[in-house]
C-alpha cells in the first residue's frame, strides 16, 4: 500500500494527496462530489477542478505542457484518483 504524502497545489491553494484526496481551505479531507461524466470534482473560488488533474499536477509534474494536455485514468475508472508511481 502507498503511503499518503500531501502538497498544497500553487495555483488554486488546494492541499492535494497522492491517494485522490483533497481539502479546500481549512476543511476535512474529502474526495469531492461527482459531476454528470463521473469525475471526481471539487469547488475553490468560483470555479470547479478535476481531482485527478490536481492530483497529476502536483505528483507528476509536466515538463512540456504544449505537448502533452490529456490526463488519463490508466485502469479507465473515472472516480480513481490515486497516484502510483
């Protein structure tokens, strides 16, 4: 089993885990809701991110953004956002 790690994302201030967590402000650890499509999604000011794009971002960094643009579910479940390496 993996264990947890958690950062703060730099661009919404959403602290982020590898295991598809988050916490919006000084809130309790949630996955977040489910929108229509079946992804996992949580609000911070006014807009709505995907959890396992968060998720990406901060335990994989891209290192050429113009070039690659899709984040996927490798085992195609869509409310699984957990990060192993």
């Amino acid at each position: 089993m993996t264990p947890e790690s958690w950062t703060i994302d730099a661009e919404t201030q959403i602290k982020v885990s590898n295991l598809g967590q988050v916490m919006v402000g000084r809130g309790k650890p949630t996955w977040g809701w489910k929108n229509k499509d079946g992804y996992m999604c949580v609000p911070r000011n006014g807009k709505t991110y995907y959890v396992h794009r968060l998720v990406l971002r901060n335990f994989k960094p891209n290192p050429k953004p113009w070039l690659f643009s899709i984040c996927d579910h490798r085992n195609r479940i869509r409310d699984d956002n957990h990060y192993i390496c």
